[in-house]
C-alpha cells in the first residue's frame, strides 16, 4: 500500500510539471504605433503567479533581451518603456521560467508627425474595429484619408474610421493619410475566428417535413459556400509550446515510472537464503567410486608388467 502511493504521489507529481500555463498580453496604451518619446508598458497576466513571466523583445538592433537588461523597467511581470525611441520598434512578447510564451506584438516608434491607433491584438471576427489617424499638431484628428494594402478605402473628415463585423478579408496592412502633417507608418491588422460552441442536444422532436411541403432549393436561395479560412497562428504556437513541453518533461515521467518499478521489484530480507552446502554422498556413489579405483589400479599393474 505504502509503494502504490509512492507511486501515484510521483505520477501526479510528473503529469503537473507537463501543463503548460498561457499568459494574457496587455498593451497600455493599446496602440501599435506610437511618437517618439511617448511612454509604452507591457504586461504579463497569468492565473499562476508562481510562473514567473517577464516580458522580452526583438528589435532591429538586439534578439531575445529581456526587460531589465539595459531596456524598459521592470515590475513584477509588467515593464514601463518611458521616451521611447524609434529603435525600439520590434517585436514584444511574454515568457515563463520555463519557456512558455504568449502571442506576440508588434509596436511601431516613429520620429514622424503621424501615427495610426489600431488595434494591438487581434479582433475576434464578428466585432467592429475603429481606427484612428493621430497627428502631433492640432488638430490631432485631423481629416485623413485610410488605405489598405495601398488602395484607398475612404476619407473621413473626422479622422476615425470604424469597420463594422470584420471577417477574414479585413486582415492587411493600413496605414493614414493627413494632407497637412502627411502619411503614417503601416500595421498589419489580424483577424481571429469566433470560439466554437457546441449546440446542447434538443429534447423534442422537430416534426417530420414532407416534399409537398418543404421549399424548394433554388439557386437564389441556396446558402452562399465560402473556402474554408486559414487556421489561426496562435493555434499552431499553442501546439508547437505544447510539444516543446513534451520533448523537456516526458523523459522525466518514464524514468520516473521505471525508477519505481525497479524499487518495487527489489530484492528484500524476507526472502529466503540459497544453501551453497554440498550433500554426501549416497552409499550407491561410493561403490561406483570403490570400483572405479580398482580398474585404475589394474590398469597401472598391466602397464607396469
């Protein structure tokens, strides 16, 4: 009983180390592009705290440095960027103890007079997203012209512009145009699928329709078909964490197991010892040993003659 809980107590305890925990990605202020000199912070939101997220970040001019190490100030699992320049332009992202990582951001600094506020993370399909053209000079929202993937789209004398229900098609690059201070950098929108939901079973009966009464399918009124649209790239960071997980931590689980099966099938004191003692000899031995010397003796007596 006392090596079964032993056993489980090690199963649980290798099975805990191979979850992997998920941090949520908070951007204040929630922009991708920003002036020079404006203040940036990133935070890492964890349910575990014990994790130990941090945030890091990719530029142009350093890979994989962490926050702290001669960038942003850190607090806890959050970091301040105070006066940023247009060489922290990069990408930013979050990172546990053991490797875990977030979805990642790219932020955009520019020395220019006109920055873009769009969206930072990914809008869920179905939403609407509204898009700003931010000037340094008043008036900040001055009237702008917005273009996607280089085409015009409109021009708003406000300098808003709101796309209602995105889908896939609204994903691209999009950048403002202000006739005054001029154009903005470009920032690649994405666009995530709603979560899927499974319908509960329903507990009566629809009634059984006839083909005198069912309406007929024409082409006017057949539902639209739409390609089937490319999975999210979360999903596949999802699994390829997962995995990396995997590789680390199951080698540890099977040497565990191994370990306690050998521990359970060792040898103990209540085992009975193995007699090395010779047994004596039958007297049915001793005469085939009796008649054995006699025809060596003879032997040698012949020879001897």
């Amino acid at each position: 009983m006392e090596e079964a809980s032993l056993l489980w107590l090690l199963f649980l305890t290798s099975l805990l180390s191979c979850t992997t925990n998920q941090a949520s990605l908070t951007v204040s202020p929630s922009s991708s592009q920003m002036f020079k000199d404006e203040s940036f912070s990133v935070s890492c939101e964890d349910d575990d705290s014990s994790a130990g997220w941090t945030v890091w970040r990719n530029t142009s001019g350093e890979t994989r440095r962490q926050c702290g190490v001669h960038w942003g100030e850190l607090d806890g699992s959050s970091c301040k960027i105070p006066d940023m320049v247009p060489l922290e332009s990069g990408v930013y992202w979050c990172e546990s103890r053991e490797g875990a990582t977030s979805n990642t951001i790219n932020i955009t600094v520019t020395g220019g007079s006109v920055v873009l506020q769009s969206p930072v993370l990914p809008v869920m399909e179905g939403h609407d997203v509204t898009l700003t053209c931010r000037t340094k000079t008043p008036p900040s929202n001055p009237t702008a012209d917005f273009y996607k993937d280089g085409s015009l789209i409109r021009t708003e004398p406000t300098g808003h512009m709101t796309i209602h229900h995105v889908s896939r098609s609204d994903e691209g690059l999009y950048k403002c145009l202000s006739s005054s201070d001029g154009e903005s950098p470009s920032s690649w929108i994405s666009v995530t699928g709603k979560p899927t939901t499974t319908a509960p079973p329903s507990t009566t009966e629809a009634p059984p329709t006839s083909a005198a009464t069912a309406p007929p399918i024409t082409a006017a009124t057949a539902p639209p078909t739409t390609a089937a649209s490319p999975p999210d790239s979360s999903s596949y960071q999802f699994v390829f964490t997962l995995l990396r997980h995997l590789v680390v931590f199951c080698p540890y689980c099977i040497s565990t197991v191994l370990m306690v099966s050998l521990y359970r099938h060792r040898p103990t004191g209540n085992e009975r010892p193995v007699s090395m003692a010779m047994t004596p000899p039958t007297q049915a031995e001793e005469g085939l040993d009796d008649g054995y010397d006699d025809v060596i003796t003879a032997v040698t007596t012949e020879h001897h003659f």
